[in-house]
C-alpha cells in the first residue's frame, strides 16, 4: 500500500502492529504546513506583526511533536537532500523564525509586539482557522500554543473540509493553518501556482511584481539549463 500523502506517526505505528510483517517506510512529502495571514484586516495589515508571528514559530518543535522527529525544514520547495531546489540551511537559518535560537527569535518578537502597544496586560486575540482533519488540526494547536509566548491568545476555529477552500479564497479569516502540496519537485509548478500574483492558489493574496520578475527569470534560466 502506498499513502503518498500525510500519515500521522501513531497511525503508521498501529499499522505495523497489526501487521508486523508490513513494511513501512517514511519519505518526505512535497507538503508544507503553513501560517497563513490576512494582510487585508488590522491588525495584521502591519508588517512588524506579521514578523513577529514568524519569529515566534519553533519548527523544529512542530517536526518532533507531529512526526517523531521525522520531518525536515525547509522553505518553499522540498528540503536538501531529497529535493532539487532545496536551500541551503545557512541560507535558510537567515529568513525570519528560521534561526535555531528560538528564545533570541521571541525575544525579538516581543520586543516588535511591545512596541506595537502589545504586552502581558493586553494580549491580542484571534481565531486560528484550520480544516478539521488531524494533519491541520494538530499544527494548528502547536500553532496557538507558541503564539502565546509573544502576547497572543488564540481560538482554534475548525472548518469542514468543504467549506474551507471557499473561506480562505473569501479572505473570510483572520489567521489559519493551511497546507501547500506541490504535484512535482519544480519552481515552475510550485512558484506559478501559489506565488505569483493572482495566482490560484496564492490564498493569503502576497503581490510583488519584482518577485513575478525572478519567478519568470528563474524559469528562463532553467529552461535553458542554466
């Protein structure tokens, strides 16, 4: 049997209990979990918020809570070594939240939530919309609980399946936790689909036309095996 998406750790383990001669093997998805923001709503249309909810993510505690330490970070395309478009961990580490030192990283997001009026006696709180299905849901706790670390306070909100795409494309939500599925290991697929702008599935509705200019760049080049 092969389950080419997301299946959780306990559930592979229950499998090979019942069948102890199953052969199970983990490989990594060409699937991201994502926090995704409305920049259309205050306050989030504020730039140093958004910043500072990046900063306050510990990845590394997402990988060891949801798949037992079986899970890479990376950034948009599939991580090194299994992906050809990987970047490089130095690189990586340099985008905001990504730095291993997660205490320096929220030290620096509660300095950014303090300056915008935010602290211990006024917390902002929002609803964290995510599908009802155990690979969204339960990031989307992790989610809340590291949130409260730089002063705020979420609600998980679980929307069915069938109403969630349609939500999300209204903008009919503040945060959430979303996941983005490439068919194929290639910019071209990946970044036309969910970055450029208007693009289909570009739900939080990110536009700058100069990144459209490198996505293009980047696919010129690449066509003509630069």
């Amino acid at each position: 049997m092969t389950h080419p998406v997301f299946m959780q750790i306990p559930v592979l383990r229950d499998v090979q209990k019942e069948n102890p001669d199953a052969i199970c093997r983990i490989v990594p998805s060409n699937v991201s979990r994502n926090l995704i923001i409305n920049r259309t709503v205050p306050p989030f249309d504020n730039p140093d918020l958004r910043r500072a909810m990046a900063l306050a993510l510990d990845r590394k505690a997402f990988v060891d809570i949801l798949t037992e330490g079986k899970g890479d970070i990376g950034g948009a395309m599939l991580p090194l070594p299994e992906g050809l478009w990987g970047m490089p961990q130095d690189v990586l580490k340099t985008l905001p939240g990504y730095d291993p030192d997660v205490r320096k990283n929220r030290d620096d997001a509660r300095q950014i939530m303090e300056k915008l009026g935010y602290g211990p006696d006024n917390r902002l709180k929002l609803k964290v919309s995510a599908r009802n299905i155990p690979i969204t849901r339960d990031p989307a706790v992790i989610l809340i609980d590291q949130l409260k670390g730089i002063y705020i306070d979420g609600e998980l909100e679980l929307i069915e399946s069938a109403n969630w795409f349609p939500k999300v494309i209204r903008k009919d939500y503040s945060v959430g936790l979303n996941l983005t599925g490439k068919s194929v290991d290639d910019p071209d697929q990946h970044f036309y689909e969910n970055y450029l702008c208007g693009a289909e599935a570009n739900y939080d509705g990110y536009c700058n036309r100069e990144i459209d200019k490198l996505i293009d760049q980047q696919s010129i080049g690449k066509s003509k095996g630069n």
